[in-house]
C-alpha cells in the first residue's frame, strides 16, 4: 500500500518508522506471547530491533489492498535470520497491526537472547 514502512526500516530511520504507524498500531513480536499496543511500545522494540539486526534487507514483497508481506534476511550474533513482516495498513495508510515470523528456531533464540540484552540496556538508560 505505502512504502513508507519499508523504507523506513532498510534506512533504519527510527523517526520516518515511527510516522509510518498507527497511534494504535499492535505488534505481534515472535518471541512473547501478548502484543505491544500503541507506537510507543511498538517503537521501543522496533527500536531495539534497529540495533541488533545486521545486515538487514528485505528480499520480496506481496501485497494486495490493505496487506503487505514483507520477507527479509538479516544477522543477528552471526547467525542467519530470516523472516516476514506481515502488516496491515489502515484507512490513512499508516501500519495498524504488524505481525514478525522469523525462522529458524536457533535464529529466533538468537534474537530474543540479542533483544533481551538491548532492551535492558536501553531500560537502564531511561532511568
């Protein structure tokens, strides 16, 4: 619908991401089990995810309407990750739910152990 999204995340411009989601977007992340609701919390973890992705790129796109899936490769601690953005835009064409799938498992092991470390770390600098 609007590349606006993808954009914003291969020049990991944190500002562009931000603008290109919902106030109320819902994020689906592949390593717990309730979503983050709002772009605040969304952009805490998307930020995160700026940080300890490497070499990230996204490598097809299918869309249809209001839907796009996003495939990407990435590295995280030298391990291969590979994974889907699926996401739905609202009426304004801004990210209203934005669902991440990434495989294999020791690659989403990988993330989650690498996010955890970013998140505590930027937790601590917030205090």
């Amino acid at each position: 619908m609007t590349p606006q999204f993808r954009e914003a995340v291969e020049a990991g411009d944190r500002v562009a991401l931000t603008a290109a989601l919902s106030r109320d977007v819902v994020f689906h992340s592949p390593a717990v089990f309730a979503p983050y609701v709002g772009r605040d919390e969304t952009m805490r973890v998307l930020g995160a995810v700026l940080q300890v992705f490497e070499e990230f790129r996204y490598v097809d796109e299918v869309g249809a309407g209001e839907h796009l899936v996003l495939r990407f490769v990435a590295t995280v601690n030298g391990r291969s990750v590979e994974g889907v953005d699926l996401i739905t835009f609202d009426s304004a064409g801004l990210v209203a739910d934005l669902t991440v799938m990434i495989r294999p498992l020791s690659a989403l092991h990988a993330v989650v152990e690498a996010m955890g470390r970013q998140l505590a770390a930027a937790s601590e600098g917030t205090d």
